[in-house]
C-alpha cells in the first residue's frame, strides 16, 4: 500500500493549521491535505466532496476538527459529529467504503463538546489532541495503521481468529467477543472501534508497555537497552493482530502464564527487587533497575500504572480516576497515585479522579 493520505478537515484557517499538517506530512508515514472549506457550505456538499475524495481521489481516511461550527473564519452550521455519523451510516450500508474517521481537536473543546455528548464516541477512531509540540511521528504511526488495517478488513466471512492474529481466542472470557457473535451485520468500522476502544484504550486482555514494565518490576528509563532485551524475551505475549503496527501492546494472560513458569510464583505478590532479580537471573540480563514507589507511597508489588505521572503503581494505593465510559466485566480501572490526585497533576489532560475517590483524596492532603 502506498502512503496514507488523509483528508483534512478545519473552519479555522491560521499558521497553526499549517504547521499541523506540515507536523505530519515530515514524518512521511502519512499525507495530510486540506479540504479547503467556505464559509456556510451546506451539508452534502461537503458530504460529497469527501466521498468524491474517498471513492475517487484513493483518500484512506478523514481527519476533521470538532467544532466545525465554531467561530473560524470559515464556520460551517453543522459539527464533526454529524458529518461523521452520516458518513459512518453509509458506510454501514456499503454505499462508500469504510474508512478510518480520526477526530482532531483540542482539549477544551473535546471537553466542552464531545465528553458531555457520550452517543459521539463510537464515531471516531482515534482522538488526536491538539497541542503545542505533538508526537507526529506516534501519532502519523497510528493513523498509518488505521489507514492500512481497513483496507485489510473483511464485511463478511470474518474470522476472530485472524482479525485478532490468535489461534486461542477461546481462552479468554468470552463475554469479550461476544458483540461479534449478536449482530447480524458486520462492518470493518465494528472491529476497528473494538480493538482501538476496547482492547488498547482499556487494561485488559491487553496491556501497554509502561504497564507491562510495571507488572515486570522494571525502571524502563534507568534500565536503557537492558529493557529492549528483556522485552525481546516477552515476544510471545506480544499482540500481533489488526493494528498492531500502530499499537504496541501484549496479552496479560500469556503474561501471567509466562511469569508463572519462570518463578513459580504469583509476580503480583513479589516486590519489585525480587521481580528483576528473578529475571535478571532467568535471562541472564545485567543492568535491569528496579522501579520505586511514588511520592508518598511504600508498596513496589506493581501492577498499574499512575496514568498521570506514566510511573509503576500498586493499585491499593492508587486512586481510581473517571473515565468517559463504563468498565466491561473483564476490564480493569485506571489508577493515578495519590500524589498525583492530590497536586492535581493531570487534570490538564483530561485525567480526573472518580467521584467515589475525592473524601480519600482530602483525607490524604490533611494527613500529608
């Protein structure tokens, strides 16, 4: 497949939407062009002229801001969410091709608009934040992924199997899967919003590598190449399905069995010295730190994270925050420290703690 190109859709028309796509067209993962808007276009013009992109034009996907509607100089009556919702329903009846929706927006508005309208949130792949000095590169990496991940995707004749690049499926807690097995029709877009939504945005059959490190015991930045190598160790619980490419991510309960055979022990239970030193025993790695508690905490049995701060954390002494949907049965909470919570640190990023958490959180601040 040749490089990505992505539609790019904004009512504001300043030096700032210039140097975001300029951000990712230097990466050359992917190609980023502006459709360029006026002023009170109406609905299936702009309708149209994506599809004519999509269709004709051999476009892979859409990137749009969310307030299209906003006070730009190019403002249009309708927002990202309509536009979107009419293009996905197309879709849906294999009218268009299916393809990846990318919302583009900045922290205010995605709060202001898109967290208080919770039916928006199955329209949109990816939520790219705006700010001052993105990643482009990460974030060119995942909508490369998207990009080429739909062309892949089947409507009829799936298989889990192979979609999802495991053999065993049927090991894991079936309630998982079961959407797919409910619905009579199936599009690429229902297994694009279930792996990027519900397997690498959650904890839970799949981790992220800052979790992985913290269920391993291990500093990743201290630890420098000694942590590539033990990584390279864990390959067998490296997730390798439907975009893969754009997610690093492993299965927690290949993990745990793995763990279980090298110490024959239960690694939640072990501090993080007695993790890395089994390790480091077990493959013959020199170099391998441990990681330490965060301020103000005392336990190193690690099995989270503190979503603010990015640091290992035992989840007893983590404060579970508020997320924008409820948890699956099989889903675990996202934790930040205590520390965390109390110096408010996150907050500016959209990482809150749950309601259930601010007597504790006030308790702490006295007692600190």
């Amino acid at each position: 497949m040749d490089t990505p190109k992505y539609i790019y859709i904004d009512d504001e028309n300043d030096s700032s939407i210039e140097s975001l796509i300029n951000g990712f067209n230097d990466t050359k993962l992917i190609a980023v062009e502006r459709l360029p808007l006026s002023k009170g276009m109406d609905f299936s013009t702009l309708k149209n002229l994506i599809i004519q992109k999509i269709e004709k034009d051999s476009y892979s996907g859409l990137l749009i801001d969310l307030r299209l509607d906003g006070e730009g100089p190019d403002s249009l009556d309708y927002s990202a969410i309509s536009i979107s919702s009419e293009l996905r329903a197309l879709s849906a009846r294999e009218e268009i091709p299916s393809f990846p929706i990318v919302l583009c927006s900045t922290i205010d508005k995605i709060k202001e608009t898109y967290k208080s309208d919770k039916t928006s949130h199955d329209l949109f792949d990816y939520t790219f934040k705006k700010a001052e000095e993105p990643n482009y590169e990460k974030f060119s990496k995942k909508l490369c992924s998207l990009a080429k991940g739909y062309k892949d995707l089947p409507y009829k004749d799936f298989s889990l199997e192979t979609i999802f690049n495991r053999p065993d499926l049927n090991t894991l807690d079936q309630r998982i899967f079961e959407r797919f097995f409910n619905q009579d029709i199936i599009v690429p877009y229902d297994f694009a919003y279930f792996a990027v939504k519900t397997l690498f945005h959650c904890t839970n059959p799949l981790i992220k590598e800052t979790t992985l490190a913290a269920r391993l015991g291990v500093d990743i930045a201290k630890s420098g190449d000694s942590w590539l190598t033990l990584l390279s160790k864990f390959e067998n619980c490296k997730y390798s399905g439907l975009f893969s490419d754009g997610w690093n991510r492993w299965w927690a309960d290949i993990l745990n069995i793995q763990l279980k055979e090298i110490s024959g022990k239960n690694f939640s239970f072990l501090k993080a010295e007695e993790r890395v030193e089994i390790l480091s025993q077990t493959f013959g790695i020199d170099d391998l730190v441990p990681a330490v508690p965060i301020t103000n905490n005392a336990s190193s049995e690690f099995w989270t994270i503190c979503e603010a701060l990015k640091l290992p954390l035992d989840p007893l002494e983590g404060v579970k925050i508020r997320l924008s949907h409820e948890l699956k049965p099989w889903q675990e909470p996202k934790y930040i420290s205590l520390y965390a919570a109390a110096e408010r640190i996150g907050v500016d990023k959209g990482i809150e703690p749950h309601y259930t958490e601010l007597e504790r959180i006030e308790e702490f601040k006295k007692g600190s």
